[in-house]
C-alpha cells in the first residue's frame, strides 16, 4: 500500500508524526507493506516558495497512490488560507472526495460531556457533502471597502450531488445494519436548495425500504443531539451543516483531538484527516492529541481492507483513554509522543 502522507501546519504536523509512527508500528508487526511518501505542502512551504500544490500533484496522487493521509492546514502568516484551499479543498474538489464520512463514537463514560450518558450512547455516523454548498467559491465583493459593500456567497448543490451522498447514506446504513437515516437541511428558510435535498431525499428513500428515513431541520437536529443522542444512526447534510455539526459531535465523544474522518470516493483513492485544525498555539508545545489523528489511521486501514487492524487501533486507542494513558485535554499527563507511545504499546500486547 503506497500512502500519501501531508502533514500540513501547525499541530497537524505533530499528530501526523504520531500516525505515522502506529502506521510504522503495525507493518512491523503485521507485514502490511507499506509505503510512505510524505509531502510538504504547507503554510512553511508556500511562504519559502509561493507554491501550494504543484501542478499534476493531484493527478499522481490519484493514478500512483491507495490513499492520503493529512494533518491539518491554517497559519496565521497565510490570512487568506491561499494554500489551505489549495490543497486541502483541492483534494476534496479534485479528487471528487464527495463523501466526508466522520464517525461520532464516544471511546470511555469518562468523556461524555451528557449528564446521565454514557459512552454506549454517543454511536453514530455523519455524511456530510463534500465537493458543493458554500465551499464551492462562487461569490464576489462589490464596493469592497467603502461603506457601500456588497459581498455574495453561493450555496450551490446540484441534483447529482445531493443524489450520491444519500445514496452513499442509504447504503453504508443498510451495509452496516443501521437502522434509521436523518436528513438534515435549513429548507424552511433556504427553500430552493432545500426543496432539491427534500424530494431528493424522498425519492432515494424509497429505494431503501427496511431503512427509516425522517428529516429535521439543522438547528432542532443540534438541540436533539445535545438533549438526547440514543435515537441517532446515521446523518446526511450538507458541506456547510456537516462541518458545523461534526464538531458539536466531536464534543460529544471527548473534543476536537478524538474524532476523525475519511474524504472518500468510493473505489478512487481518498484522503483521510482527523477533525480538528492546526491550532496554532499548540503547536509543536506536545500538548496536540495524537488519537484523533490515530483514529484517523484506523478509518483508512479499514477503507484499504485492514479491518482487523483497524479495529485494534481503536481498541488500542480506547484502553489508553480508559487507562488515563493519554493528553490533558483528554484527562491524562502525557504529552503528544507519549500517548502515541502508548498506543504502540497496547498494539504490541
Ligand atoms: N481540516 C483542517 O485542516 C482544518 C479544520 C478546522 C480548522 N482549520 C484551521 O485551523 C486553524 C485553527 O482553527 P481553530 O482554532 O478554529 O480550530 P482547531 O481545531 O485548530 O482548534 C480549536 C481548539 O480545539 C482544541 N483542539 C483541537 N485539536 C486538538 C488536539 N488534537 N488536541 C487537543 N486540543 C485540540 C484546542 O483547544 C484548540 O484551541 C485555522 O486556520 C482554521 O481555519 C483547519
């Protein structure tokens, strides 16, 4: 398995020398052949070079490579986050990543922020659409400057696009063995994209008989995950809502250094990133924590095939939260390389 590896800025570079280092650990152990290309592309890189990707990176990336393995991208330095879009939004545009796939799993009791809820409850899946809304660009200022301003931002989805990822939903639900698909939009207030999501959704829906399939609109969605998660399986929104709503479900399985997440195409090569940013502030301090990146590494493992693997890094993952074996924001001691350290360990038992 040849795998592209970009660390990016800030604490993306600390955590992906974490992944690495249990992706190392496991070929040795388990021969799973792999090869590590790493990239530099990142804030450091354009500022020395005022490159971002260079041309028919992407292509190579998709003809040579079984999958990407990023950090995280922004640096104060780049205040346009020129080269964050270039590459990050340019594999997800480019590569046609249409599926962010961002399971919310809670690891340990110990990190449900829920009164009265455990770990068990916090077990579900969100789809979010990854290659259209309002990330797509299209906008512009008018007068910028003056008191007159005018600035545009286009929501764009197109029936294709909608199609697919709920297809995708429908389908991984009905794979997996889970039960009930929400939709979620703002169509009350944003009726035309909305109206496509909504007879969209309908009509996919009924192709998946055994699948339950209801909608709530995006802000009661973020009341009922607060208020009560049980009831939830398996979520698909849009770009925008998926963004905003995986980080209220990265605080529901213990903040933004647990939760991870796949960009995928389905039989193409795909991109796999932990949740959170660059947090600058941390960086290169050893406070990051590694695990959303390593969980990362086992959602790409098991997109290549490794399930046995992939299911052991989690577990791995799971015994050094429980242990306390991890970082303070976490509710452990260690610093970045000894967590990490310590899920090699449990991966070596
Ligand atoms: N996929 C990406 O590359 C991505 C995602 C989100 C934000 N960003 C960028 O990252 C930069 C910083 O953004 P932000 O501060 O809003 O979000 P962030 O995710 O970088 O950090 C927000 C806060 O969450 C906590 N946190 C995040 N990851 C953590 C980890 N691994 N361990 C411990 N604590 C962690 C920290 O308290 C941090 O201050 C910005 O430039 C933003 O645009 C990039």
């Amino acid at each position: 398995m040849k795998l592209a590896i970009v660390p990016g800025d800030g604490i993306g570079v600390d955590v992906t020398r974490e992944a690495v280092k249990v992706l190392e650990r496991l070929d040795a152990r388990r021969s799973l052949g792999l090869e590590l290309v790493s990239f530099p592309w990142s804030a450091d890189h354009y500022l020395a070079t005022g490159e971002t990707v260079p041309p028919g990176a992407f292509d190579d990336l998709a003809r040579n490579y079984d999958a990407i393995f990023m950090g995280a991208f922004g640096d104060p330095r780049v205040p346009d986050m020129k080269h964050a879009a270039d590459i990050l939004l340019g594999a997800r545009f480019q590569l046609d990543l249409y599926v962010n796939y961002r399971p919310v799993r809670c690891l340990d009791d110990r990190l449900s922020p829920l009164k009265g809820y455990t770990a068990a409850d916090v077990d579900f899946v969100v789809f979010r659409e990854n290659t259209e809304g309002s990330y797509v660009g299209i906008g512009g200022h008018f007068k910028k400057g003056t008191p007159d301003e005018v600035a545009t931002q286009e929501d764009l989805s197109t029936r294709r696009g909608v199609e697919r990822i709920i297809r995708h939903a429908f389908s991984f639900a009905k794979e997996t063995g889970r039960r009930r698909v929400v939709m979620s939009d703002k169509s009350n207030a944003m009726r035309f994209v909305g109206d496509l999501w909504q007879r969209t959704f309908a009509e996919v829906s009924r192709e998946y008989p055994g699948i339950g399939a209801s909608h709530l609109y995006v802000d009661a969605l973020c009341l009922q995950l607060i208020r009560d998660p049980r009831p939830f399986d398996v979520i698909v929104t849009n770009n925008m809502f998926g963004d905003i709503v995986t980080d209220l479900g990265a605080a529901l399985q213990g903040g933004l250094g647990m939760a991870a997440s796949g960009n995928i195409h389905p039989g193409r090569v795909s991109m796999f990133e932990p949740v959170h940013g660059s947090a600058p502030r941390y960086a290169g301090t050893g406070r990051a924590n590694p695990f959303g990146a390593i969980l990362t590494v086992a959602l790409m493992l098991e997109h290549l095939g490794n399930k046995e693997e992939a299911v052991a890094v989690e577990r791995a993952v799971a015994a050094c939260v429980s242990a306390r074996k991890c970082t303070s924001d976490v509710g452990g001691e260690l610093s970045t390389s000894a967590a990490a350290d310590a899920v090699c360990e449990r991966l070596a038992g």
